[in-house]
C-alpha cells in the first residue's frame, strides 16, 4: 500500500525538521516547506493526501492557504496554532480546515489526529451510513424538504442542485440524517464525525455546523440550547 504523503508548511526550522523526521519514522512521506506560498506550489505539484499547516507562516499565511487548498480540493487540512484559544482557530476551521493541534505539541498526539481524520475521509460514510438503508429502512436516498440526500452515492441536492461538501461536512450531514429529529451533542458528533477518543474541542463541531448550514440551508439544522443540534425532519 503506498505511503501518506503529508504537506507540512511550517516556518520554524526546528519544529520543522524533528516534526518531519516524527513522521517519517511512522511511515509517512512528508513534504516540508518554510512558507505558505511554497506550500501552494508543492500542493499544485504533488496533490498529497493530507496538509498540515501552521496559521502563521509567511508569504501566504496558514488560514489563506488553507483557502486556496480548499478552492481547489477536498483533501483533508489540518491547522497547528500556538494558542488553543485564538481567533486563528476558528479563522482556520472557517476556511475549510478539518481539525487543529495546538503547538507545542506531542508527536504522538498529532500522529493521532492525522490518522483520525485519514481513517473518516477513507470512509466517508462513518458509522451512520450503514448497509445503504436510512433511518427506519427507508433506502438510500432520504429526503428533508429541497434536500436530498444520498447515503449510497455519497452526493447531496438542495431544490434539484448538486451542493459540493468536504468529506467531513458529509460524515456530519449523514449523522444527522440518518437520525432526523434526534438532538445530537457536540461530544457525540466529535466522538462520531471527528473520531476522537479524548476530549475535543466542541468549536470544530459548532464551526462545521455554521459551515455545513451555509451550504444546505440556515434552518435546516436546528441548535437545541443546551443539548446540541439537530435535523428537521
């Protein structure tokens, strides 16, 4: 089976290199580069099959990068921030990233995250897309109103018109809609979307909701004070 190959963008010399040498020695390919615009370069070149990009980088800073990226693919992206608590965070999970590690960080923590996020973009259907059957037996293709959804074929229509999701944005859609009117935690949705078996950050759930409600309708997903979130059936 061929290696992952990793984009890292990095601009600290020192994090960069142990960083590349922690991953290679599990296995993966890495391409490191010091700033965002050669990292632009080495995604167009390479197409890797994952990128990790620290927010503040020069020439192309980590949040327009990921920008870029997501313009251009749905490969999963990861942001590395300094601080668990800044706006970069969210800046960087609004442009499109999947997931973020604080710095500093442990090897074996990020190694983690990565093969998380590889292991739900492999299987984009996730626990609840099982046996091409939706909720209560009613097939594959489930429909809320203007939405359809297809747990088979993995597309989804809003009033007859393809919506372009990332993989991640699907394993979130399916959750819901395999259980429409079921309010769902934001610990639950990590634990199933995110595969974390620690405890996450709930901001990469609300965020994902904001962008995923972007795209499939405002009202579509409704926050249960308190609870979490769920779909209107």
């Amino acid at each position: 089976m061929a290696e992952t190959h990793v984009l890292f963008v990095e601009d600290d010399d020192v994090i960069r290199e142990a960083t590349q040498l922690a991953l290679e020695r599990q296995g993966f390919t890495v391409t490191a580069m010091p700033d965002g615009l050669l990292g632009l370069e080495a995604f167009r070149a390479d197409r890797p099959d994952i990128a990790l990009l620290d927010v503040m980088v020069p020439g192309l800073d980590g949040v327009s990068l990921c920008r870029r990226i997501r313009d251009e693919s749905t490969v999963p992206v990861i942001m590395l921030s300094a601080r668990a608590d800044s706006i970069d965070v969210v800046l960087g999970l609004e442009a499109g990233a999947d997931d973020y590690v604080t710095k500093p960080f442990d090897g074996a923590v990020l190694v983690a995250r990565i093969r998380a996020v590889l292991r739900r973009f492999g299987h984009a259907g996730g626990d609840g897309a099982a046996a091409g059957e939706g909720p209560g037996g009613q097939g594959p293709v489930l429909t809320f109103g203007a939405l359809v959804v297809d747990t088979e074929g993995m597309e989804v229509r809003k009033d007859g018109v393809p919506v372009a999701l990332t993989p991640t944005e699907m394993r979130l859609l399916l959750e819901f809609s395999t259980a429409p009117g079921t309010v769902l935690s934001r610990e639950k949705l990590l634990e199933r979307v995110w595969d974390y078996g620690w405890d996450g950050d709930t901001r990469v759930v609300d965020v994902h909701v904001q962008r995923l409600r972007a795209k499939i309708g405002q009202d579509r997903i409704e926050t249960v004070r308190g609870f979490g979130y769920k779909l209107k059936a």
